[in-house]
C-alpha cells in the first residue's frame, strides 16, 4: 500500500513538472522569425482563377508515342490584403485587435 502511494505521487510530480514545462514553452516570446511569418500569413490572399493543368503519358519511354503536356491560367495572384479581402497591409498594431 505504501508503496503505490509512493509510486502516484512520484508520477503526479512528473506531470506537474511536464505541465510546467508546456506551460512555460506556451508562454514563452516568439522569435523575430516567428512574428514575421504570422504577419505575413495574416496579410496573404492566394487567388486562382480559370486554372488548367494537364498532363498524359500511357506508360511510354523516351517520347515513343502519345505524350501530352498542357497548363493555362488566367489569374495566379498572391496580395495583401484585411479581413474584408481589401487589398491592403494590416500592421502589427491592427493584427493584434
């Protein structure tokens, strides 16, 4: 009996310092790096219009016979832009609201 009480409250302090650790990783500041891809991806719009992509080739080798290759866009677009979709830069104070 004493023994497994031992033994839990060995485990409840191993969770009770791995909970710590996880809590202080979460709260810990993000890097320079860090903040700039969330205020990139904050801003970006990724707009694809009319696309077309093709491509066939039947098992054949060295281009011996029925080969086909094709692509066509009409708007590929990559824009800043808010909430709303308006094309325009949110700064970091705006991001933050």
């Amino acid at each position: 009996m004493m023994q497994v009480k031992i033994k839990n409250e060995k485990i409840s302090q191993i969770e009770f310092k791995k909970e710590t650790k996880q809590e202080k990783f979460n709260q810990r500041k993000d890097g320079y790096f860090e903040k700039l891809k969330k205020l990139i991806l904050a801003n970006i719009v990724f707009e694809i219009k009319n696309f077309h992509l093709r491509f066939e080739d039947n098992d054949n080798i060295i281009f011996d016979e029925k080969f086909s290759f094709g692509i066509s866009f009409e708007l590929l677009s990559l824009s800043p832009s808010d909430v709303q979709f308006n094309k325009r830069f949110i700064n970091k104070e705006e991001h933050q609201k």
